[in-house]
C-alpha cells in the first residue's frame, strides 16, 4: 500500500502528526488528505509532554513540513 492510500484509510478518524522544526504535537481529526500529503484537520488540538496545551480548531498542513502521522491512541 502506498504511504498516501494509508493516510487516505485514516480520514475521519483522529491522527497525531509531528512537523519539522517544531517540539509540539498535533492531534486532530483528518479531514481530508490530497496527493502531496497535505492535511485538512479538525478539533485540532497541541501537545507538548503528553499535556494539552491549546486548542487551534480547523488546520491546513502542508505536506513537506510533516515528518510523521500515525492514529491517535488516548
């Protein structure tokens, strides 16, 4: 399976994803996903440490900055 068909299986279902250049961590609802592995996410949510630290609502991030997505396990 390629890289973008699985991202595509986890659309509507909470992912946790990790940027380049950033300690943070991004944990939303997948959206949308297009072929450049660009993300639309919703109720999106940032993490540092496992602890919450704000609320960002609806995100668009764009594929080349993103090292890592993976589902998001509670």
């Amino acid at each position: 399976m390629f890289p973008t068909q699985k991202v595509k299986s986890l659309v509507g279902k909470f992912i946790q994803v990790e940027m380049k250049g950033e300690q943070n961590i991004l944990v939303g609802k997948l959206e949308s996903v297009d072929d450049y592995m660009n993300l639309l996410l919703s109720e999106t949510s940032e993490y540092r440490d496992g602890e919450k630290i704000r609320t960002l609502g609806s995100v668009v991030l764009r594929g080349n900055n993103i090292i890592l997505i993976q589902p998001f396990k509670e």
